[in-house]
C-alpha cells in the first residue's frame, strides 16, 4: 500500500497531464464553493469519476490560510463522515475533505486511486495552511491516514478511529502527532493500545480515547477534541498563534473529565494531560495525581484485570483462528468446532455484563461476526455455498 501511495508526493504535478491523457471532461470549477454547510459530492479534476464531500466553515475566506483534514471513511461514506467533522470544522476553523470511494476491502488500488486524486484536488481548489495538513479515518480508513501521513511526510497529525498498524515497523520514524479512539467493544481496541504503547516507547507525540461501544466511528464530541488536541499541538509547535484562553479552556475541561473518572481511567487522564500541556501550561498538579493514582491499590488491581482480560482475548483470537483453518484445509464441521472452541454462549452471558470483561467478550463475539462473515462471503464467491451457510450460521451465533 505504500508504493502506492507515494503517488500522493508526485500527483500535484502531473495534475494537468493526467488529465489530459485521460481523454474524459473536466469538471468546471464553480464560482465559489459552498460554505457552512456538508456538500456530498464533488468530482475531481484528474478523474471525475472520484469523488469526495466537502465541508468549509461558514466564514471561509480563500485570502486566508486554513487547516484541512482529509478523511477516509471504510464504506464509502463520505458525507456521513464529514458530518462527523462539521462541528469540529467550523468551531476550529478547518477545511474538511471527505472521500466517496474507499472501502475497507481487500483490493487496495481503488483506495490509492481516490487518495491520489482527491489529495491535489482539494489543495488545488481550497486556501490550504500546507503546514496544517491532517488525516483521519475508521478502521480501514484510519491504515489509510496512517499510511498518507508516513508516505507524504506532508501531514501534520493523523486522527485514526478503531484503527490497527499496517506491520510492526509502521511506527518507526514517523513525523506527525496521532489521536487514537477505539470502542471498549471493539475489536481493534487492543491494536490502539498496541499502537499506543509503541508510540510511548518511541517518545512520540498521542492520546488515546476509549469510548463506549465498538468497531464504529466515535461520536462527534469525541472527534471535536481530536480536533482540539491537534490545535494544542500546533500551538507547542509553532504552526499557530498561541491562545491562552483556549489553552486554559481546555485544560479546566480535562482536568473536570479526568476527575469524574475511575482511578485507572483517571490516571490515564492526567498521564495524557501531562504529555497534551507540557509546555503550554503548568502541569504539575495533573503529574502529582497520575503519580499517586500509580502506585494505589485500585489501579494495581485494576491493571491485573485488564491482562488477565487481554490474555484471555488474545487466546480466543488464537483458538478462533486454528478452528476456521481447520474448516478451510480439512472436513471439520465449523458449526461443531468453532462454537465448542469459543463457548460462544458462555461469550454472549459474559458480554452482557458491566465490567471489564464484558467488553473483552464483547470484543472476542465482534472479531468472530466479522471474520466469519468475511470467510461466508469469500466462501459463497468461490461457490461453496453448503460451506458459507455454515460459517454464517455459526457468525449469528456470536451475536448482531
């Protein structure tokens, strides 16, 4: 996926030869472009079959400079994305560009084909702040932005939602600031920490936010203080003007969440305050709580709950996955097999609950719907049907 993306670096360029070769109209540039409000559907100029939603803030002004968050939506959803973005976007004062025409599927080249075209489009079109690019997106859309961000080497900060890492080398040198948010259902939820815990050990600039549900994209408030943590860190880095008020705003907000929280939540909160302000405002009483809460018992107790959930997460994936070989290579009866090596009831009675292990089975019954549902559809385009109506049998199993 890399190779391909580093068309991205080169695409501006070719822009009128591109468009030249590819025989087809080009779309006409209106007038002007619609501002305050979510526009679904704009065709780019290298090929008009590519398409992607807008939005500008209401008081937009091309004789200015503004932030854009390009955006990638795993099923093609351009508008509903960036409607995820609107409030955030016209608060801040950013330029949101939303992609109709990539997916989470297997073929990536559509994927490359969109970000290539839509990356020149939008800068060519709107005033863009060069040095205040970002990227974001939801499951596969998140491995998208990731990757844009590391190819290009032109993005400021990458907002990635229920994402994962592309190999275990993706976080080696990257230059730009990361928001992650993961469901507490989700089944990517450990591949953010996974990501979290990497960048933390390379002293990289992040914050992570658990939300409540799963694979899904974060509610709007969520992304708004995605979009305020990059505003926070353009200001530490000088690509904007520094605004003590908003500084002190958001800081009297954080310090209130962490607050409400419970102690393992809670010390995260500092711990991720700390790493957010340094350098912006006093961090001391934030630091002096994340290290009290640290050494208490709760928290100990509670981090011993959380790896024996993680443990027991990370065995099901492992029992799931021998179980599908086996349907796959031999004549097992999945429908036998994996709900026995599951205990897919044992699962459902277990996600039912509250606590920290609800959401580990919770997470365990999404990963089997989803590869399950993945395996029928490969299984029916292959014209195993007998095959595929068990495997989906089996995925109702786990659950909606």
């Amino acid at each position: 996926m890399r190779v391909l993306l580093f068309l991205v670096c080169v695409a501006q360029a070719l822009l009128p030869v591109l468009t030249e070769q590819a025989g087809v109209p080009v779309p006409q540039e209106p007038e002007s472009y619609e501002r305050g409000r979510v526009v679904e559907r704009l065709a780019t100029m290298i090929d008009p079959s590519i398409t992607y939603a807008y939005y500008l803030p209401a008081n937009y002004d091309a004789a200015k400079r503004w932030p854009i968050v390009y955006v990638f939506d795993p099923g093609k959803r351009g508008p509903l994305a960036a409607e995820l973005f609107r409030e955030a976007a016209e608060a801040n004062g950013w330029i949101v560009v939303s992609s109709n025409d990539t997916s989470s599927a297997a073929d990536w080249r559509p994927n490359s084909k969109a970000i290539n075209a839509m990356w020149p489009d939008a800068q060519r079109r709107f005033s863009v702040d060069t040095k205040r690019i970002y990227a974001a997106g939801m499951s596969g859309g998140a491995i998208m932005a990731w990757s844009l961000a590391k190819t290009s080497k032109a993005v400021a900060g990458v907002i990635g939602c229920s994402g994962r890492l592309a190999d275990d080398h993706d976080t080696d040198g990257i230059s730009f600031d990361w928001v992650g948010t993961a469901g507490l259902g989700d089944f990517n939820h450990n591949e953010t920490r996974l990501i979290e815990s990497k960048l933390a050990a390379a002293h990289a600039t992040y914050r992570v936010e658990i939300v409540e549900g799963g694979h899904r994209w974060p509610p709007s408030s969520t992304i708004r203080e995605a979009v305020e943590w990059m505003e926070l860190q353009a200001m530490r880095r000088g690509t904007r003007t520094r605004d003590e008020a908003l500084i002190a705003r958001l800081l009297d907000a954080d310090l209130a969440a962490a607050a409400k929280l419970d102690e393992l939540n809670a010390m995260r909160r500092y711990d991720a305050i700390v790493r957010t302000f340094d350098g912006l405002a006093d961090v001391a009483s934030a630091k002096k709580k994340a290290d009290e809460l640290r050494g208490s018992a709760a928290v100990k107790r509670a981090l011993r709950e959380e790896r024996n959930g993680d443990e027991f997460e990370r065995n099901a994936k492992q029992r799931m996955a021998r179980a599908v070989q086996e349907f796959v290579h031999d004549d097992a009866e999945l429908g036998t097999t994996l709900a026995l090596e599951l205990d897919l009831s044992h699962l459902r009675k277990q996600a039912s609950g509250s606590n920290y292990e609800a959401a580990v089975a919770q997470r365990v019954l999404a990963l089997t719907r989803f590869q399950l549902r993945s395996l029928a559809e490969d299984l029916y385009a292959h014209g195993r049907t007998s095959r595929a109506e068990v495997v989906r049998a089996v995925a109702q199993q786990a659950g909606q």
